[in-house]
C-alpha cells in the first residue's frame, strides 16, 4: 500500500488518523501492554482537572443495545500529579499526547491551560467543555454558545500562541453549528466531535435507575449516526476546521464514514472496552479501505462525501 | 453486545499431553454468559486472561477456610487443592439462597477436610447464611485466613467478621466491568492504599482478590467519607 496515510490537525503533523478517545484509554500504560503507543496517531488522556477526583459512585456502567452508559465523573489524580507521572511516562515512550482538560468554572480552564503551556511534548490540548459550571447551576458549559466560548477563550488567553486547542463539543444541543462557531470564534483551532449523548437505564428488577447518578453518557455503535451527522454539519459550515471525529467507530469501515463527513482524524473509544486492540485493527482497516477507494492520500478523503454526485 | 465479559478462573492445568488447559465455569444468566454457554465446542473464543490478582498463597501450612457464595464457589476448588497440596488445613463454607444454586462438584469436596452447606430456605445444610456459621468454624477450626467469592454483600459481611476474629480475609470482588483491563474505570472500589489512603480502585486489575479488611464497603451510592478527591 503507498496511501499517504498522514494527516494534521492546526498544522500538527500526525503519521496517521488513529487516536485514542478521550477517557477510553487512560494515560496510555494499560494499552501499552497490548501495543506500542506510537503506532497511535495520538494518546489523548483521560480529562484532567486541578484536583484530584474520586469520580462518582458504583454502578458507574450499564450495558445498552449498541452501546453502553458510563457515569466515571472524571476520576483522576489532578493535574499536578498528572504532570509530574502520566506525562514524562508517555514522552518516554514516544507516543504524540493531547491532553484533556476538564474545568468546573471558566477559571479552571484558565488554571489548567497555564499549567500546560510550558509543557514539553505535548501536541495538541483537548478542552472537554462537556462538564457542569457551577457558576451557571451545574449547566454544561458546552450547551451554550457563550459558555462554551468562555471556557474556550480561557484557555486560548493562558495557553499561549503554540499549543493547539480542541474544542470537544457534545452532541447534546439544538444547534451544534452554532456551538461550533462561537467556540471557533473564541480561539479553537480545533473540534473534536462528539461527546457522550445524555442517557438512563432503569433496572427492571430492582425499579430503580441502573446507574448511582441515575444518567450517564451513551457511547458506542448506537450513536454514529448521530456523529456522523454532527462531523457533516458542521463540516458544511466550516470547510477548514480541523475535526477529530468519534462516536462509535468500532472497524475501519465507520470510521471512514466518520472521515467522508469531514473528520481529519478517528478517535477510538468504546471499541477499546471490548477489544484492547480495537484502534489498531481500526488503523489497519482504514488505510486498506481508503486504498480501496483509490485515495493516495488519506486526506483527499476527508469530507469527500460533501461533494455533488456525479462529481 | 458491544462488551467483553470477565470470568473468575476456575482451573488452569496441563493436559497429559502438555496442552494448557484453562477452565470457566460460567451460569448462563446474562446475555453474555449465555452467548458463550451457546457456543459449539471447537469454537474458537477470543480470551485476554490472565488479568489482575489472584489468590495468594501462604509460604507455610495454615488453617484456611474458603468461603463461596452461589456459583462464586467455582474458583474456590483449585485454590483448596493447592492449598492441600501446601499441607494447609482447608475448611470450606458453600451458601446459596436455595440447594439448587449451590456449586460443589464432587471432585472438589474430595480436597477439603470439611464441608458446610448454608441455604437461605433450608433446603439444603444449615438454614440461614454463611456469616452465620463462620464465627463457630473459625473457632473450631483455629482459621488463620479467610477465602471468599461470591456477591459483595456476602463479602462485606465475611469482612466483619474477619475483623472482629483479627484474622486475614482475601476476598474476590465483583463489580461490573467495562474493559477489564484498567482503562475504563468502571469497576472501582473505595480501597485502602499501604499508604492508608482510600482510593475509588479498579477491581479489574488492582482486583478482583482484595484484602477485604481494606475494602470500604458501602452500599450506598454515594462516595465514603474520606475517599481520596471526594
């Protein structure tokens, strides 16, 4: 195969479009054990926030047709400690990291995105917005064009001028374009689509809601198509924007999908639950289909299905 | 189904030929148990295993009494024949809700010195629950450490009485997982660090063997007080 299978993101170089999902692969150390971290395109970490989290209580999961609903409440060690041992442990093993920050006041986002700005290695910052502001009464801050801008305008001003921001948006709103376009606005150089839809599963037995906090975010097969919508969209507003596409690519074949809609890269999530070696197999199939397809470069296939017929 | 299952080992031994032998005992109860219960033998299954912590094994003989809550009890059997195999004394509890859901092959019962039964309705053994009979075994007994697996509301009460007998309690957890391999952190447990902090642990591969005196059980569903980052 000769496919040029690079692609970039705000003129960040990737070997390839393959990265992991945000919170489906931790730091990257587990997954190692099944394969080297620089066969990824990128790590992207588990979002990180100032202090260190429990997350939320067990049933934290519960299984769905196509999918399954998690409710983790970003359970992590915080960002100093994140810094000091997931970080240097990823350099080493010459993975390309994005990092995922996660805030609960616009301030927060300014706080994290300091901290990363002199950071060596790391490529790209992935701002999860997808959280709730207690400033606004637990609203998520990606449900609203100006909070979203907030957050995303926080962390341009304290990044700096070299790091590239993605916004992750969620899926979640009635215009998700016009999401796009205020975060665009404030300074993102990137998107990465979509979050976890909003969920619930009651038990049938017990009566009771499945999960300890009664909702949790959807993910896998179930919703793609809700993704694939969303990448399409606002790939149509927005020809140039970087997007790194995700919601249930579980082969090479949704991925594409996820790439003729307008994504310049895949992130593999609720796969990797089910099989460690998801986003390599995924890589692997991606490249052959592209080559399939009679691309010689992997990025004349990015929003390719946004062309008229016939052409 | 878009998720992998995770089983408790039952055996792993060689055949007289040499060939690895791994053994699952599985109640077809959910859907995933079920699909595998429905596969042709010869089918091929994909399999990630071992994962996580077993049960250790004491350097000298002890007194060890294993306790197995329902279809818990199959991964109990080998760890009774290599403790006997240590020279250890290995007493055994088996406590379901009725007879029928009680798993005590015959092979099994040959490696250990005692059985007790425990049935909730009386149809089988005692009536009642296993912690209502440990605190006597252990006494008669003079246990030193505590095996167990099965639901973890059995576990918990096991816990308390390990406590109160100041005697050691390795315990098989059961949380439902994601991923099984330490990524998804679904499968957590407010666990006690060796640096005494409480962290939300993966059970998958921190687990699925805890020391039960340190685990933090709540059945609420709420984080404990106390639990790092709460």
């Amino acid at each position: 195969m000769n496919l040029n299978y690079s692609t970039s993101i705000a003129g960040t170089f990737f070997p390839n479009p393959i990265f992991t999902a945000s919170g489906c692969a931790g730091s990257g150390k587990e997954l190692s054990h099944f394969f080297p971290l620089t066969e990824l395109g990128a790590v992207v970490t588990k979002s990180i926030m100032i202090k260190p989290r429990s997350g939320r209580a067990t049933p934290r999961m519960a299984e769905t047709p196509s999918g399954m609903l998690n409710s983790i409440g970003l359970q992590g060690p915080g960002i100093d400690l994140f810094l000091e041992n997931d970080i240097p442990w990823l350099r080493d093993q010459g993975a390309r990291i994005i990092v995922s920050i996660a805030g609960e006041s616009v301030d927060d986002y300014a706080v994290l995105s300091r901290k990363l700005r002199n950071v060596p290695g790391i490529s790209a910052v992935e701002v999860n917005i997808s959280c709730p502001n207690v400033e606004n009464r637990g609203q998520v801050f990606a449900c609203n064009p100006e909070t979203a801008a907030a957050a995303i305008a926080a962390a341009r001003r304290n990044i700096g001028g070299e790091l590239p921001i993605i916004a992750k948006l969620s899926p979640d709103v009635t215009d998700i374009v016009a999401i796009a376009g205020s975060v665009i606005d404030a300074g993102a150089d990137g998107l990465a689509l979509i979050n976890t839809l909003l969920g619930m599963v009651i038990d049938t037995n017990s009566m009771l809601p499945k999960l300890s906090q009664k909702t949790g975010g959807l993910s896998g097969p179930a919703i793609r198509p809700v993704a694939v919508r969303a990448i399409y969209q606002v790939r149509a507003a927005y020809p140039k924007i970087p997007i790194v596409g995700m919601g249930g690519v579980a082969n090479g074949r949704d991925a594409f999908e996820l790439v003729l809609a307008g994504a310049n890269a895949i992130s593999i999530g609720t796969a990797t639950f089910g099989d460690p070696m998801s986003a390599i197999r995924i890589k692997n199939e991606l490249e052959e289909l592209c080559t399939a397809r009679g691309f010689n470069n992997f990025s004349d296939a990015i929003s390719y299905a946004h062309r008229s017929e016939g052409e | 189904m878009v998720l992998r299952r995770a089983f408790a080992i039952y055996r792993a031994s060689h055949r007289s030929d040499g060939v690895g032998l791994l053994e699952l005992v599985v109640a077809p109860h959910g859907s995933g148990s079920k699909w595998l219960a429905a596969q042709n033998p010869g089918a091929f299954v994909d399999l990630i295993a071992p994962l996580g912590t077993a049960f250790g094994i004491p350097t000298e003989p002890i007194n060890a009494l294993l306790v197995g809550g329902g279809y818990g009890s199959a991964p109990l059997f080998a760890l009774a024949e290599v403790l006997k195999a240590r020279g250890c004394r290995v007493d055994m509890v088996l406590g379901a809700s009725v007879a029928g859901k009680i798993y005590a092959p015959l092979e099994g019962k040959r490696s250990v010195n005692s059985l007790t039964i425990t049935t909730e309705d009386g149809s089988a053994g005692v009536t009642g629950r296993v912690s209502d009979v440990l605190p006597e075994l252990i006494k008669e007994h003079e246990t030193d450490v505590i095996y167990s697996c099965g639901p973890m509301a059995m576990l918990e009460a096991i816990t308390k009485i390990s406590q109160s007998h100041e005697i050691l309690h390795q315990c098989s957890v059961e949380e439902s997982m994601a991923c099984g391999i330490g990524v998804c952190m679904t499968c957590v447990l407010p666990v006690a660090g060796d640096d005494g902090i409480i962290r939300m642990t993966r059970t998958c591969i921190e687990g699925p063997v805890m020391d039960g005196n340190k685990v933090l059980w709540s059945r609420s569903r709420e984080i404990p007080e106390g639990v790092w980052g709460r």
